[in-house]
C-alpha cells in the first residue's frame, strides 16, 4: 500500500502541498504558475468548457415587480429586474415554473432542500434526512469529476442554522442546504471567502513531493483504518462511515489530480500577480460577503479550478437586516411578509432589486473575461432564483428564476419565457444538465426538456 | 374556544347546570378531531390503493413475497389500505430502505421518480397513531434502531478534544464547517451530522500543523530503547488518550510501518514519529463516536470506555481525561457509585462550562447569535458584536453555572442575579465598575435574573427594528415551556394592521387588531401575552419605559385567565407553570445526552430525573447524574451487522 506511493509516482507531490517554510497548507489545488505549454495544447484541441453556477436567495419576490408582462425579445424590465439593464440580451427570464414536490409540507424548509433536487423532502427532524434526490448540481459534478481540479464548489454567507422545527417537524438544517451530493447526503458549504482561495490556490509555489507522499501514506492509512472499522459498526452506523470513506476518497483524489502531467483539457492561463492580487479579504459585511464569494466564482470558472458550483446568498427564513439598501427598513423574512401592505411591499422589493443587482454585477464580470471569440459568460450558465414565488404566501409556483449566459452558445437569450400550466422547474435542469454534456431521461419531477430554451 | 374560560368561569360551570353544556362542547370537540383523523387516515388508505400497492407489486413483490421472502419481509399481505394500516410502523423500514435507495437493490427494476414522489407523499402523509396500543411489539422494544450511534464528534467536540489532547487552539486558517441540528434539537444527533471533503481537508491540515506544535511527550531512543520501542511507546501512549481506549498491538503495528516508511525516506526520527501521530488526529478512531458491535446482537451494556465517551461528550463535549479512562479501566465507571463520582468531578472541572457552551445555547437556541441577530445599526448604535459576544457569555454562564455550582433549577426561570461584566452591567443599568470583570451581581428587582430576560435571547428574538411580543411570546412557549406553536395555516387572510385615519397605533393595539382575527387568535392568545410581559426591554434587551412615544404597557392576560403584568410578574407565572417547564428541560437535556429523538421508552427517565430533582431540593446537578446511570444512556442497540458484499467491492 506504502510502496506503491513511493515508488510509482514519478512526480513528487510535494511542491504543491508546501509553502516555503511554513507547516502544511491544504494541498494546493494547481500551481500557480501557469503552465503555459500545456494550456497552449490544450486551447489548441478543444474549446472553452460549459460551466454551472445555481445561485439561491431566500424569501422569494414581490411578482409583479419581477415577472415582465409581455413574453419574448420584447419583454419590459420591470422594476426588480432593471439592474439588468443591457444585460439583458445575455439573460433568459423564467416564469411559470412550479416544484410541484414542495407544495405540501412546511413553508420553508420543504421547498429550499429540494431547490435543486426537485423531489419530496423527507419530514423529519433528523432521523432519515432526505432531499428526495440528487441536487443538479452534484449530478453535473459527477459528470466533470476529473477534469477540474475539484469537481465543485459549495458556497454560503451563514452558518447551518441549528437545531428543528418542532412545530413544523423539520430540521432547520433543510433550510440550509441545497447542493446534495445523495438523497440522504448535504454537501457541507464553505462561508470563509479566504478558506475558499485557500482551497483553489493554496499558498505558495514551492512545495515538496515528500510531502505529498506522507499525506497520501497517511490518507491510506485511515482508509484501511475506516475500512476494518466499518464492518463492526451497526447499519445505520455503517452509512456515516461511508461519508467519511468517500470524502477521505475526494481528497485523495485532489492530491493525485494536483500530481498529473497530461495536459488539461482546456487550462487557461492567468497572471500570477493577478491571482495573489485577488486573494480576498475578510469581509466587513454582508455586501462584502456576497461580492466575495461571486467574485470567487468567477475565478474558479475562469481559472477552471472547477465547472459547476452552488452559492447560498443566505439561509431560508434569513432574517437578515436590509436597512442597507435605499428606503428598506428591517429584515429579509419580516418584510418578504408584507401582509399585501404597500409599505411593506415596496421595500420587500427593493430587497428584492438590491438581489438582482448583484447577479448583474456577476454576469458583468464574466462577460469582461474573454475566452477566445466568446466570454466566459457565453460559456456559462448561472441560475439564479428562489425556491418560492411570494414570500407572504409561500407558493412554490412561478418561481422567480433568470438565467445568465448562453451555454456555450446554446442557449437563447434576451427573452422572457412563460412557461404555461405547471411547468417542472426541473425541466430546466434537464435542459441544463443537456448542455453540460450530462444525458439524462428525466431529474427530479420533470416530463422533459424545458421547451424553448 | 374552550381554552379561552378562566379558571373563576370554569368552577362557576362547576356549580351550575351549565356543566352539561360544557361537558357536550367538550365530546362535540373531540368528535370532531376524531372525525378528522378519521378522514385522514381513509385518504392515505386510499392513497395506498391507488398509488402504493401498484408500485409495492411491481417493484417488491417478486423478492418480498410468502414465507420465502428476501430478508424475512413479506410484502404480500397489504393488499389494500386496511392492511396496510394495521402495521403502521413496518412502513418506516420500507421508506427508510427506499430513501437511501438500497432498495429495490441494483439491478433490479428502480422506482421512478415519479413513483418515489408519490411513496413520499404517502409516508409523510401518514396519520398519527396511538402508540400506546402497540407497546410490546419487538419493533418498539428496539429503540435504538435506525439511529445513527457511532456519529463523528461535532465541531464543537473536536475543537474540545484537541484542546484537552495538546493544549492547543485550533490553528489559523482551520475552520470546520458548523453543524446542523435534530433529534430534540441538538448537533450531537448522529443522523444529522455529515462528512464532507471539506470536513477532511480540515482534519487533515489540523493535524499536520498541530502535531508540529504540540509539546508532546516523545520518547527518546537510547542504548536500552531501540528507535522502533521508543516510536512505539510514543504513539501507544498518544493513540490511548485520542482513541479514549487501550490500543490493540496490531494497530500500533500498523503505526509503526507509517513511522518506518518516513524514517527509509529520510525524516530524522522525531519528524518520523510526528507521521502515525498525524495519523491517529485523522482515523475514524479519533473522530468519530465508536460504539462498535459485540458479537451477540440486541440491547447490551457499552463497554466502560464506551460509557466513559458518552459521559464526557455530555458533561464536557470533549474526550475523557486520564482520571475518566482509569476509572473505565478499572470498571470503577459500571458501579453507581463510581459513576456519581466521576460525574461530580467532572461538574467541578472548568471543562463542564460546555453543558452552558454546547447544550446551553443549543437548548435557547442563540448558537448563532452573530448572524442571528441583528439589531439595526441606525437605531441601536450601541449594539456591537462585542455586546454580543456579552450577552452570549452572560447565557453560557447562567446555564454552566446552575450545573457546576448545583443551584435549583428554577434559577433558570427567574434568579436573584444575573453574570455580568462591566460592559453588560452598564448595558443593563447595573451598578458595577465599567472595566469589572465577570462576576455574579446580585439584583435589587427580579425584572432581570433567569434565561427569559438573558440580553442574548431579547435581542435575537426581536426585529432589527423593533421588538416582537408574538416572537418573544412564542419563544417563551417553545423553549420554556415545550409547547408547539403551530405556522399560520396556509390561506389565512392576510393581516389587516390598518388604522383609522390618522391615527398612530402603539405596537399592542396594532396586535390586538392582529388577535381579534379568530382564526389568528387562538395561538396569538397565547404567544402575544406572554411577550408583553417583556415589552419594558428594547429590541436590545435594556429596560425601556416607553416606545415610539407610547408608556410602555407590559400587561399581559392568557387564555387561562392569568393576568399578569412585566417581567417579575411574568416569571411567577411561568414558575406556576414549572412541571411544564422541568419536563421540556429535562427532555431537552436527555435529547443532548443522547443525541438521537426520544421515544416513548425515554419517558421514564423523564419521570425518574423529576423524582431525583424533587428529593434534591430541586437542585440541577442530580439531572446528570440520573441521566448518566439511566438505561438508555448505559446501553444500546446492536445488531450484528450483516455481511456487505458492497463494502468489500470498496
């Protein structure tokens, strides 16, 4: 087991694990420096990869302020979506979609863990959690899982909000996570900006191979550890020894893939100056958090640290307070309750305007990277959207949803599209999981592609 | 309707002839609720029908049929909603195998998702049942079953255990992603904790820095002590204390090889031994809660190191000391008298300050408190994080403290004190110097004192702008009392605050036009009140007379008639209230302990906790110890786990 680390890697690991002088960094995930003659190959064979960002924020929106009224090229921005304002050609707006799996059971909770799996959650407060499938966009990571130095990122602003429910049943831990790597599995997000840059590029450019070598013996080690122990542990038991089997599988996967030499399949370079200039820092508020965090984003898809990811703008049921933003007065939640009362209206939306700035902000960034004839946002698809329509009446249908980019020029933008009677939201995860190469029959509740798209 | 006539009205009926009237509500009323059940479980017997027993024929039958059945579990009986309800509890097994997708198992026909969807819908959508007719089935009798037991410590746990184990912090630039919650509420809950790369990453870097700054106790080789024996007493002595348990030779072994393999690669020895002891930081051994199965299945005692994991976890929320271990090794920890020892040493110890920390917090649910509240920075520009991080000491202190110092109980409801510093004390108009350090400050009024009136809770249960006495009351029935609250029903109107022309309403009267509203008033009438009673402290918890220009109306009448007015007041009631309130406390204490939801079989470690405070003087420190000695802290559940032909595939 030992040796085969020590002899068959012809390649130390260790410059990528080790700052210079310093105790252990997490293993980097790629050099710094580029490798130029590799991504001067890679660019030669193949085009700029599709890649998938599903952005969630809470609370849903005002719908007459979002859903423009004609349909098409010609739609109107409505007040809520203005901030698009010329990106609006590189946007599709969605309307008419439905989760009919979360029009049962609690407001919240039932709606926000199945975001992105589109099945029935599991009503419990704890025993047999279950999001009644796979989430999007660990299916799309499952696809790309080896061509990235990380198959995915998973991204928030808050802690898991603790504790249940009782009244409704519910673990509050639903309302906190919408990537699920299984049904029964939530992909734990990272909220530290810093820890997120420390993840993609890790500290320095020299490390050692020994090193990297000693991770590896000691990674096998606790396999073998994990793999004698879980045979004399219960059933249930067994279940949460696998999670621990499998994450020590996906670092290890990580530290073999930062050792390849083949050449990536698309490996642009980036200045190293410019990668250390964008190092974040800590956030001083909210506003802060979430232009970090994007910014991230933007990043790890222009550096093709990973294809897909998943970003939390806040738990469900955020109560954040909004008196940042002009003419708001008070929370997220409290005033997403309007009670149909002007007031309270007008400020729910523009809570909810102040969100679809920062998307717009988003999709600016990756319009200004180019990549080749296209833009990143070309090459992208970033989801954007809440898990109910009107957060005074909590339905899951006519979800608010835009979606930024074009695929990789695949996707039709520049129009609003009503979907008519019901529509799966699923449907345009399957569309989506199309363009990013993933065939599938069907996801979650869907009867098919999304038409139109 | 009903829980609206005070008690004077009730004993008044008493006497009269309006008895019979009130007895004829009151079966009308339960008629309706059984009626109600009634129909629900005729919709999901029919849902059965209709959805189910097509799917259950198509999809488990062909194994799941007759005395030949797979795995002893015969399907063919329910043929229709009847039967199908006569065993209600066997639905659980079949939703919980079908969730994790183990069945039908790999190759056989899958359900489609839209036939997951419609067998969801169906279990969640399974009427209550009456537990109490079915006590002695051998499903009921396994109470551990389908829970999660050997789980990975917490965030909390490790951060804890690392501490206790080096004397060290967790180093910059490591941050475990936090925990959710279940069972009762509390993230030592097993089925509610996950394992994600990111987890590992973070166990993997820890301990790489911290085995490189930690002093530790690393033998030196000399003439009579071979590099090999010196390496191996190293790590048998640090394996012993991480793994909480005497390491087995084969193990050591196993250390040993990754020891070997640096030292041939040239590491000098003592960065050779550094390696295995990196290694035990990150093994399952280390990490995760391991109750591992004794060859005979069933209910079995823990082992004592087992016991002695599970104590410390509850008591410290770290790993045990070298005192708990002896006292596991010499099976000192299997006697009652043993174990109140420990448990008594363990209180006196500065590490049970976690029982404020972990369960504290946990049980008020102020966790979070940094990103849960936020008090607008425009009308409380007082309010910082470190009033904050006050206020949540001031909670962690009122709780720890109760256990440690083996104070009544009730002083959670209302105490003739309150921990402050000198920031907090000013905050709270106390007489203290400004640079005081923490400390006990006796009050000359009891509007403070107890958790209700903790600067932590008034604040994250109000509005960023304001208070709310329907989140304040609300609160008070939750977490004091244990009561539910129910969400508003889905299509209730929404709320008309509107006023007459010009004039501005207070807060109250805008609430009161919100209760007037039946269908709102039966639960507001029993939140709002309650949370008027702390309608004299601001969104930020300091003692207010008025607000927004109104005198500040703290009066507050329950449906049972109790009239009550401020916080003091409030208090008293509440402590007339306090069966309630003991009962919820110790449920929520056994649920930590526990970490897994109670059942009807823990009831009576509820009934026996409350006799044990009674004969204490309702003192707090007896709860431990009864929840340590009780049966289900002590044992649990096994069940030889079957041969996995898919683990051996790993």
């Amino acid at each position: 087991m030992n040796e085969r680390h020590l002899l068959s890697q012809p390649l130390s690991r260790r410059k990528f694990l080790r700052g210079a002088g310093v105790a252990l960094a997490l293993p980097a995930l790629q050099s710094v420096a580029p490798r130029q003659a590799r991504a001067e190959a890679a660019a030669a064979t193949s085009g700029a990869p599709v890649r998938a960002a599903f952005i969630y924020f809470p609370n849903g929106v005002w719908e007459k302020a979002w859903v423009p009224e004609k349909t098409g090229r010609d739609y109107e921005l409505t007040p809520s979506l203005e901030p698009l304002g010329e990106l609006r050609s590189d946007v599709l707006v969605l309307s008419g979609l439905d989760k009919k799996n979360s029009h049962g059971g609690d407001g919240h909770y039932a709606k926000t863990a199945n975001f992105l799996t589109g099945m029935p959650v599991a009503k419990t407060t704890g025993k047999d959690i279950s999001s009644g499938g796979i989430s999007v966009d660990q299916l799309m990571a499952q696809h790309v899982s080896g061509l990235t130095p990380l198959p995915s990122l998973e991204l928030g602003t808050e802690p898991v909000i603790s504790g249940i429910d009782s009244n409704v049943g519910y673990t509050r831990l639903y309302g906190s996570h919408i990537s699920w790597q299984s049904p029964t599995r939530p992909v734990a997000k990272e909220i530290n900006p810093r820890l997120v840059y420390q993840r993609l590029f890790g500290r320095g450019t020299h490390s050692s191979s020994a090193q990297a070598e000693s991770y590896q013996n000691l990674l096998d080690f606790v396999l073998e550890d994990a793999r004698q122990l879980r045979p004399r542990l219960g059933r249930d038991d067994q279940f949460k020894m696998d999670e621990y089997l499998d994450s020590v599988r996906a670092v290890e996967k990580r530290i073999e893939y930062a050792t390849r030499q083949e050449p990536r399949e698309w490996e642009p370079t980036l200045d190293p100056a410019e990668l250390a200039s964008r190092q974040p820092g800590i956030p001083r508020d909210f506003r802060e958090h979430i232009e970090i965090m994007m910014d991230l984003i933007v990043l790890s898809f222009q550096t093709d640290s990973t294809r897909v990811c998943s970003l939390m703008f806040a738990n469900d049921v955020s109560g954040r307070n909004f008196s940042f933003v002009d003419g708001v007065r008070g929370g997220h939640h409290e005033l997403s309750h309007h009670e149909n009362k002007e007031e309270k209206i007008d400020q729910y939306q523009r809570i909810n305007r102040w969100h679809v700035e920062q998307f717009a902000r988003l999709l600016n960034k990756l319009k200004s990277i180019q990549e080749g004839e296209s833009t990143l946002l070309d090459n992208s698809m970033i989801l954007f959207g809440s898990s109910m329509s009107d957060g005074n009446r909590h339905d899951p249908d006519n979800l608010p949803i835009l979606l930024g980019g074009r695929g990789g020029g695949t996707i039709e933008t520049g129009r609003h599209l009503a979907a008519e009677g019901q529509v799966p939201l699923c449907n345009l995860y399957v569309s989506m999981l199309d363009r990013m190469g993933v065939e599938v029959e069907a996801f979650g509740d869907s009867t098919g592609p999304l038409a139109g798209v | 309707m009903l829980t609206r006539l005070s008690p004077a009205v009730c004993c008044r009926l008493l006497l009269s002839p309006f008895l019979l009237v009130l007895l004829f509500v009151a079966a009308a009323f339960s008629a309706a609720a059984a009626e109600e059940a009634e129909q629900k479980l005729a919709a999901w017997k029919a849902m059965y029908q209709d959805k189910i027993h097509p799917i259950i024929e198509s999809r488990c039958l062909e194994c799941h049929r007759g005395e030949e059945a797979e795995g002893e579990f015969d399907l063919a009986p329910f043929v229709d909603g009847d039967s199908a309800a006569a065993q209600m509890d066997l639905w659980d097994r079949v939703a919980k195998r079908i969730r994790l997708n183990e069945m039908p198992p790999e190759g056989s026909p899958q359900l489609t998702d839209p036939q997951k969807s419609d067998f969801y819908r169906w279990i969640d959508s399974r009427p209550e049942q009456d537990l109490c007719n079915q006590l002695a089935t051998d499903e009921t009798q396994a109470w551990y079953r389908g829970h999660v037991m050997s789980r990975r410590l917490t965030r909390t746990e490790y951060t804890n255990a690392i501490r206790d184990l080096l004397s060290l912090e967790l180093p910059a630039g490591v941050e475990l992603p936090s925990d959710g919650g279940g069972g009762e509420g509390f993230d030592t809950t097993g089925d509610a904790l996950f394992t994600s790369a990111i987890h590992v990453e973070s166990y993997l870097a820890a301990a790489d820095r911290l085995i490189e700054q930690a002093a530790l106790d690393i033998a030196t080789p000399s003439e009579s002590l071979s590099e090999r024996e010196a390496a191996s007493q190293t790590l048998r002595q640090f394996a012993r204390r991480a793994w909480r348990r005497p390491p087995q030779d084969a193990e050591i072994e196993r250390l040993l090889v990754l020891f070997e393999t640096e030292r041939a690669a040239g590491a000098n020895f003592v960065a050779a031994v550094r390696q295995p002891l990196k290694a035990i930081l990150v093994s399952p051994h280390f990490l995760f809660v391991v109750e591992s199965e004794p060859e005979e299945g069933g209910v079995q005692r823990l082992t004592p190191h087992q016991l002695a994991m599970r104590l410390s976890l509850f008591i410290w929320s770290s790993i045990p000391d070298e005192a708990l271990l002896a006292a596991a090794n010499s099976e000192e920890i299997y006697t009652p008298e043993g174990l109140r020892k420990q448990v008594r040493r363990m209180l006196a110890d500065p590490r049970a300050r976690a029982l404020g920390e972990n369960f504290g917090l946990q049980w008020l649910g102020l966790s979070n408190l940094a990103t849960t509240a936020t008090p607008d920075s425009e009308l409380y520009p007082e309010f910082s994080s470190q009033l904050a991080s006050d206020m949540r000491e001031e909670a962690v202190r009122l709780v720890a403290g109760v256990f440690r110092e083996d104070r009544p109980l009730l002083e959670l409801i209302d105490a003739d004190y309150v921990h402050a510093n000198g920031t907090l004390a000013k905050h709270y108009q106390l007489d203290v110097p400004a640079d005081a350090p923490w400390q006990r400050v006796a009050l000359e009024s009891r509007r403070r004192g107890g958790v209700i009136t903790l600067g932590a809770v008034l604040t994250a249960s109000s509005y960023p702008r304001r208070t709310s006495p329907v989140l304040r009351g609300r609160w008070i029935l939750e977490e004091v009392l244990g009561s539910r609250v129910p969400p508003p029903p889905p299509g209730v109107p929404a709320l008309e605050e509107a006023h007459e022309e010009g004039k501005k309403l207070s807060l109250r009267e805008r609430l009161e036009v919100h209760r007037a509203n039946p269908e709102c008033a039966s639960c507001h009438n029993r939140m709002d009140p309650l949370g008027f009673g702390l309608e004299n402290f601001d969104a930020i918890g300091r003692w207010r007379t008025e607000d927004d220009g109104f005198p500040i109306d703290a009066a507050g009448k329950l449906p049972s008639g109790e009239a009550f007015s401020g916080p003091e007041e409030l208090k008293q009631v509440l402590l007339r209230r306090q069966d309630e309130f003991q009962r919820h406390f110790i449920r929520k204490l056994l649920g930590f302990a526990l970490g897994r939801g109670l059942n009807k079989f823990d009831d009576c470690v509820i009934t026996d906790s409350l006799e044990a405070l009674e004969a204490n003087e309702m003192r707090a420190a007896v709860l431990i110890e009864t929840i340590a000695a009780s049966y289900p802290f002590q044992h649990r559940y096994f069940k030889a786990a079957a041969a996995d032909p898919s683990a051996a595939a790993r």
